[in-house]
C-alpha cells in the first residue's frame, strides 16, 4: 500500500474514531507528500516527538509561569502521600521510558507495533498519545512478564 493510501485510510480512521490528533497528523503528512516535500519527512521524524513534548512541557508548566502554582503549593505536594506517590510515578514512568528505549535500539522494527498500538488506542480507546518510549517501555515490562510466565510453565 503507498504512503498517501495509508494517510487516507488514517485520516478516515481518524473521523469515524472522533479523533481529530490522527486525522490533522495524517492531513499534513498527507499535505506534505502531495506538494513533494518529502525531504523533510526525516526532519519530521527525527524532531516532531521532540517538538510534541516541548510543547506539552509547556501546556504542563503554564501553571508556573503565571503563578496559580507557588512555592506553597510545591512544598504541599512534596509533603503529601499524593504528591510523594506523584513524584514516585513520575520516576517510575522515566526509568520504564528509559527500558523503552534499550528495546527499540535492541529491536527497532517493534516501532511498526507501537505505532498501530497507538493508533488503535487513540481511536478506539479514546487514548491519547504520549509517545514511543513509554509504549516502548510498557511493551518491555510486557516482554520480561510473558518470559518470566512463560519459562514457567513452558
């Protein structure tokens, strides 16, 4: 199947899904194709994730920068059981980002799977997207849980 096919057929994905992310990505990238500027597909590639999570460390900082949260508020979460169970989420998700990225540069066609997993998250579980590591992680957590079991009892 070419390129434009799949970002059509995504783009439909997309609309019947209510997902407007899939469907303006697939539009552009489309876009992209069609008026022959495939040369910065690799750009894309290589800066869109970093691209994406600059911007979402913006959307998440906003409350910094116009102080609806000080430095009451910071000292308040560290002190708290959310705020200390927060704090330890958010290591927890790095390290299994980090595990993530050994897999793919150990084994970089599961991005094919990664990719449609998130696809299909988006669109039928009303997911949103937050990038190939975590999925990269989740799936190596995936990958040594199925090994343990399965040396077990096979």
């Amino acid at each position: 199947m070419s390129g434009e096919v799949v970002l059509v057929v995504l783009i439909i994905i997309g609309l019947i899904g209510r997902s407007p992310i899939i469907s303006t990505a697939a539009c552009v990238l489309l876009v992209v194709k069609l008026v022959h500027l495939e040369r910065y597909l690799p750009a894309i590639e290589r800066r869109g994730l970093e691209l994406g999570l600059l911007f979402l460390t913006f959307s998440v900082l906003v409350p910094f920068a116009s102080e609806r949260i000080g430095s009451k508020d910071i000292l308040g979460v560290v002190t708290s059981w959310p705020g200390i169970l927060a704090l330890t989420g958010g290591a927890i998700a790095t390290f299994v980002n980090g595990k993530g990225l050994e897999m793919l540069k150990l084994d970089p066609q599961l991005i094919v799977g990664l990719v449609i997993g998130s696809i299909f998250g988006i669109v039928f579980l009303r997911g949103i997207p937050v990038g190939p590591l975590m999925a990269a992680g989740i799936t190596a957590i995936l990958v040594k849980l199925f090994s343990f079991i399965g040396g077990r009892f096979f």
